[in-house]
C-alpha cells in the first residue's frame, strides 16, 4: 500500500492516455493478494500501451518486488504482465 501512497504524476498522466479509466487496487490484508480494476474501451490496446512506455517499464522495477512470479519456476517476470482479464457475467445497480 504505501508503495501506492505517492504515484509518480507522469505514471498517472501514462496512465489516463493510455485509456485506462476508474483504476482502483484492492488489498486483501491477511495474505497481502491486490486485486487490480480498471474499466477502458479496449483492454489489449490499453495494456499494450502502458507497456510500450518508459515510465511504467520504471515503474515495475520498483513494483518487482512485491509480485509472485506468474509461473512456477519463472524467474522475475514484469510484474505488469501478472494479470488476467475477468469477464463480468452479474452487476447489480
């Protein structure tokens, strides 16, 4: 959490053009998992974007550390890339 106290202004400018829209980080406290949401008009073109850009390539070197490995054995993946896309099947208003 507290890595998330201060994001760096150019990462959150990065981040709105690169469509990325109503961005929150969910902590599950007793295990430490983060949940991530973001809303964006095209998740591949959203996620492609940020990860064409230097300051979120910094920005993950920093994050590295609190990230489990995607795959057993995986020695050090970038951490933006530990993510899958969820499919909403129910919304209550």
């Amino acid at each position: 959490m507290a890595a998330h106290t201060t994001v760096w202004p150019e990462m959150l400018d990065t981040l709105r053009e690169a469509g990325w829209h109503n961005y929150s980080l969910f902590l599950r406290e007793r295990d430490g998992m983060v949940v991530g949401y973001l809303e964006t008009d095209d998740f591949a073109r959203a996620t492609a974007r940020m990860e064409a850009t230097a300051v979120n390539d910094r920005w993950q070197a920093t994050m590295a550390g609190y990230f489990a490995p995607a795959e057993p054995g995986d020695s050090g993946a970038n951490p933006d890339t530990v993510r899958d896309q969820l499919t909403e099947y129910f919304h209550l208003d």
